[in-house]
C-alpha cells in the first residue's frame, strides 16, 4: 500500500500496530475515512492485477493442484 501513496500513519492503523509514542498515545482520531480510503485503493490495485489490467506487477501463476 505504500507503493500507492497511503500514509505510513494510516499503513500502521490497518496492520493495528501499536504506536507508544507520546504523539501516538494522545492521538484519539480514529482513522476511519483514511483506513476506507486506502482499502479501496488497495482494491482497486487488486482488482487491477487479477483482471491483468495492471502491466505494473510481476505476478506468477501457481501450478493447478495435481492430486
């Protein structure tokens, strides 16, 4: 996600690190818009890869599962 822009701040919100910092300990904002903002990205970049719309990323297929 910090490949496409979303704040490092906002990056640690979703991944629910802990931040101890004084600044994060007085930081009561909830981060709500912004996590919503850089998931849709994030699902849009997904979308993107799965529908091989995007040229941008190295994705390899997997095998078919062989019984």
């Amino acid at each position: 996600m910090a490949s496409l822009g979303v704040d490092r701040t906002v990056l640690a919100k979703i991944l629910n690190h802990v931040d101890r910092s004084v600044t994060g300990r007085c930081d009561t904002h909830t981060y709500v818009p912004e996590k919503r903002a850089a998931l849709e990205r994030w699902a849009r970049k997904l979308e993107a890869i799965i529908s091989g719309k995007d040229t941008d990323t190295k994705v390899v297929e997997f095998a078919e599962h062989r019984q």
